[in-house]
C-alpha cells in the first residue's frame, strides 16, 4: 500500500489499513530478530535500514490516512451547512403552520359555554329594552 502523494488519494478502508499494519508487525518482528544478531554485521546493517525504510513508510501510510480523514472531514461539514440551512426553514414552516392551525382550533367547551352565556346576556338586554 503506497502512497501516492501526487495525486487524488481513493479513500482506505479498514480492512486495508489492518492488512498493512498486520505486514509492518509482522515486517518488523522479522527485522527485530534479524537486527538482534550479535556484534556488528551486514545482515544487522540490513535490518536497520529496513527498519528505517519500514518506519518511513509508516509515516507515508499515516500522511495519507491523514490527509484522506481531513478531505472527508472537509466534504462532511460542507454537507452539514445546507443542512442546517433546511433545518431552519423547515423549523419555520412548522412554526408558522402551528400557528394557523392553533387559529383555527375549536373553542375549548368552556371558551364556548362563555360566548354562549354572552349570547344569551345580549339577547335578553335586548329584549328588557324599551323600543
């Protein structure tokens, strides 16, 4: 799994990533005990500058994790501000449609009960009236 740090990066899955880190450890047991042998040789020489290149190839893998997280990161709270904006005028139109519909609710029993009374209060001034 090489990077490529000119391009577009394809996105890496999981299963990509633990396939990589599985090599590097088994990578880097192998170098351990290749690096283990006693005094100075040019097998242990070798081991180190795998070592080197294993680990800088570590760093490559993290930069481009990185980088891929931060680009997903970026499209993701791009997506979240339309959102939010719909969110809002949804919030409103609900806002404003449960105020028609609270001005269009029936009289509660006891809010008719009181026009009624005043109905009838009217009716009877009316007829208690001189013409």
């Amino acid at each position: 799994m090489s990077p490529s740090l000119n391009g577009p990066q394809k996105p890496v899955t999981s299963q990509e990533l633990d396939a990589w880190l599985l090599a590097a450890y088994e990578q880097r047991a192998a170098l351990h005990i290749q690096a283990a042998a006693p005094w100075y040789s040019d097998e242990r020489q070798e081991a180190f500058a795998a070592m080197s290149a294993l680990l800088l190839q570590a760093f490559e893998k993290v930069s481009v994790v990185s980088e891929v997280l931060r680009e997903e990161s970026h499209s993701v709270r791009g997506k979240t501000i339309p959102l939010h904006e719909h969110y809002a005028q949804l919030l409103e139109h609900s806002t404003t449609a449960m105020e028609r519909l609270a001005q269009l609710r029936p009289p509660s029993p006891a809010e008719r009960r009181q026009a009624e009374s005043q109905l009838l209060n009217i009716g009877t001034e009316e007829r208690q009236r001189p013409a």
